[in-house]
C-alpha cells in the first residue's frame, strides 16, 4: 500500500474540461489544467477515511456547475470518474462485495469503466462516478434494481451490490451523509454517517426515503451502539467463564459445576440476546446478510 493519498479524476466525455474544483475539508483549490491528481495530507485523517465535498466550477466564469461528496480511504489512489455530458445529476459509490463475480469492468453509457479500489481486500471493490444518470450504469439499469423504484436525487449514494453463493445479486442503497466533529486542532472533520436501505425496505414502492426513514430506522441501521454493547458483554462474561474453569480445575466435578453453573447461565441468555442481531448474523456468515457495511478496509 503507498504511504500518499491521491484522488485522481478521470474524465468522461470531454477529458480535458476547463474545470477548477475547490475541496471543502482539505481547504484544496485545483486547476485541472495543471492535472488530474490532487494530493491529500494524511494528517487530516482522524480515521482511514473521511468524506471530501467537492464544489465544481467554470474555470473562465467560476461559476459553481455541481457539488458532489464522496468516500476518500487514506494511502491509496481514490479513483472518481466525472461525466462531463451530464447536468447536476447524481453522485454514486458503488461497492462489490462477495466470494465471486467480483467485475473487472463495468459499463457506463457505452464506456468501460475499470479503475477499482478494494484497500487490500480480496472480497471487495469499489468504485466512484460522479455527476451521472445511475441508471447507464450497469447492475443499476437491470429490472431487478429498477423494479425497487428507488429515486435517486443530486445527493450521492453508496450502493452496495452484493453477489450471493447462487449468483443472485442482491442490493443496499444508502445516501452518503456528513457528520461533523470538532477535534482536540479546532479542526472540523467530516466522518461516515448513514443506515442502509436492505432489499426489502427499498421494495415498500409509492413510500419516499424519508418515510422509511421514520418508520424503521432501527431496521435499517447497520449495527446500531447496543448491538456492539451486547457483543461485547457476551465476549466478557465468555473470559470470565474460561478464567474461572481454569482457576478451579483442580475442584472436585461436582464443586466445578456448581461454581460454573452461573457463568454459563450468563452465556445461554447472552446468546439468546444476541443471537438475533445482524452484527451477530454477519459474524456467523459474512455472505448471508445483504447490509454490508462499505468500511472493509
């Protein structure tokens, strides 16, 4: 992995537009004449990641043509693609997750697109496109994502298709959101903040996102504080078990098992607590679960 950051855009259509863009968080202004790589300091990643807002202008008029906003991973070379045919349409990044039929390539109007980050992980891709008509991309312009009705606006949104064992491909849409927070420089940072929507909620057709929203955020948050509270009280109370059978291995069976009893009491209805939670369904088996978390790093 390289020790610098780079995001580099690679144009569609005109490939030398007279385009400037300024980058919110970084305080960046570049000139795309001068090229198509802006450097990044990794002193502004509290995390591996944050997300950018990137404000396009007119290079003669400076006049602001579209503002989009995207995943930036730390070390690597964040590859955004930017349609210049299009008008202020939306702003996507799309994740491929699964064991097989990761793409290569994937069709765009016509275009191969082929530059993909996966950050070291062999079961992952990742790609961005900014300023496009969602459905000219492939996987989204087929019956099975268009029949969810999902209405995309100017915002970007992360999607996430995942391919099962039996080949179906199954999909998570999320609008990609800030979440600002101030840190110990008096700098402020933007971070990941969204819930994914499964396959089943995006199917609840004639209802807008922020209805679904209301109605079952807590469904469609990926692993919410108490989920991981709860993992982690199980994993507790399992070292105090372990701990314990082996300060008390040389007890009689009978005084073990009384001494034992209460900790694996614990256990039993730690798991029945957990047992039904995603976290615990996605640690189980990683290619079930169709709400994929995008921080595979």
């Amino acid at each position: 992995m390289s020790n610098s950051t780079k995001i580099q855009f690679i144009f569609i259509g005109n490939t030398t537009p007279k385009f400037s863009i300024k980058l919110s968080v970084t305080k960046i202004i570049h000139h795309f004449n001068h090229g198509n790589v802006i450097n990044i300091s990794n002193e502004i990643f509290i995390n591996n990641k944050y997300i950018e807002s990137f404000d396009i202008f007119e290079e003669d008029t400076k006049k602001q043509i579209y503002n989009f906003r995207m995943s930036i991973y730390e070390k690597i070379t964040n590859y955004i693609y930017y349609d210049t045919t299009k008008n202020g349409l939306s702003s996507i990044e799309v994740i491929f997750f699964g064991k097989n039929n990761l793409p290569n390539q994937i069709n765009y109007g016509g275009i191969n697109l082929s530059e993909f980050n996966n950050n070291l992980n062999k079961y992952r891709k990742r790609i961005c496109i900014a300023n496009i008509n969602p459905y000219d991309l492939e996987y989204l312009n087929d019956e099975t994502f268009k029949q969810k009705n999902f209405i995309f606006k100017k915002d970007s949104y992360q999607i996430i298709i995942r391919f099962a064992h039996n080949n179906t491909i199954k999909y998570s849409v999320s609008n990609i959101s800030f979440q600002n927070y101030i840190y110990s420089d008096d700098n402020i940072y933007n971070e990941f903040s969204s819930a994914l929507y499964s396959d089943i909620n995006i199917e609840n057709t004639g209802e807008n996102k922020e209805s679904l929203i209301e109605k079952n955020s807590d469904e469609n948050t990926w692993i919410n504080k108490k989920e991981i509270e709860s993992l982690e009280k199980f994993y507790s109370d399992y070292i105090n078990f372990l701990d314990n059978l082996h300060k008390n291995e040389s007890l009689k069976e009978q005084d073990v098992h009384n001494i034992l009893s209460n900790d694996l009491q614990c256990l039993n209805d730690n798991y029945n607590e957990i047992g039904n939670k995603k976290i615990f369904q996605y640690l189980q088996d990683t290619f079930v679960l169709s709400d994929i978390q995008n921080d595979f790093n």
